[in-house]
C-alpha cells in the first residue's frame, strides 16, 4: 500500500516524494499505537463485561462503551462485537447521548475561549 501511494505521489507534478523508509517506520509505529489500544482496550472491556454479567445485566451501558471509547480509544464497534460474543449487547443510544453531551460540552469550551489577537489586549 505504501508503494502504491509513493508511485501516486511522485506522478503529481510539484510534490516531494517522501522517504519510503521513514514512511513505513512511522507507518510501523502507528500500527503498534493501534495494537496497545486494542490490548488496553480488550481488558478494560473484559473488566466491563464481567461487572454486567455480575450484576445481571444484558447489556453494556452506553456511558462504559462511550468511557472506553472516549478515555481509551477503543472502537465502539469493537466494543459491540465483543459484547455480542458474550451474549450482551452495547446500550448505543446511551453512547450516542453520551457522544452528543461531549460534543456540547466541546463547544461550549471552544466558544468560551477567545483565542482571536483582540482576545489578548
């Protein structure tokens, strides 16, 4: 894949062509970034999973799939496969609540600061 985007780019009139070797270390890098989140992920969901059961849930709820997506970057839907191969499923209207007050809560920070030069004077 990499190969390919550096043949695209060297045929664009004007571009540099990067460094394949830089590229694929740093490609290399991220798939391991990736990987730890999944390993950290699995667990904390693993941990999620087994309060449910115990509590006799049928359900994850969607504040726990949200914390884990939003905390630890760990894919929603990763989350709802998991729980489905536990018997449970993932509450995503709660996830979808939860995403929308995070979002709110996002702008709200963003128009409470003025980061404009008359904001500094």
């Amino acid at each position: 894949a990499a190969e390919t985007a550096f043949s695209l780019t060297g045929a664009a009139p004007g571009l540099e062509i990067p460094d394949p070797k830089k590229v694929q270390k740093e490609l290399g890098k991220e798939v391991a970034r990736f990987l730890e989140t999944l390993d950290r992920g699995e667990t904390l969901l693993m941990d999620v999973i087994a309060k449910a059961k115990a509590d006799g849930a049928d359900k994850i709820s969607g504040n726990d799939a949200f914390v884990l997506y939003d905390t630890f970057g760990f894919p929603v839907d990763i989350t709802s496969e998991v729980a489905a191969e536990h018997g449970l499923t993932v509450d995503m209207a709660g996830f979808e609540e939860e995403m929308e007050a995070q979002k709110s809560r996002s702008r709200k920070a963003v128009s409470a600061v003025d980061v404009t030069a008359a904001g500094a004077f």
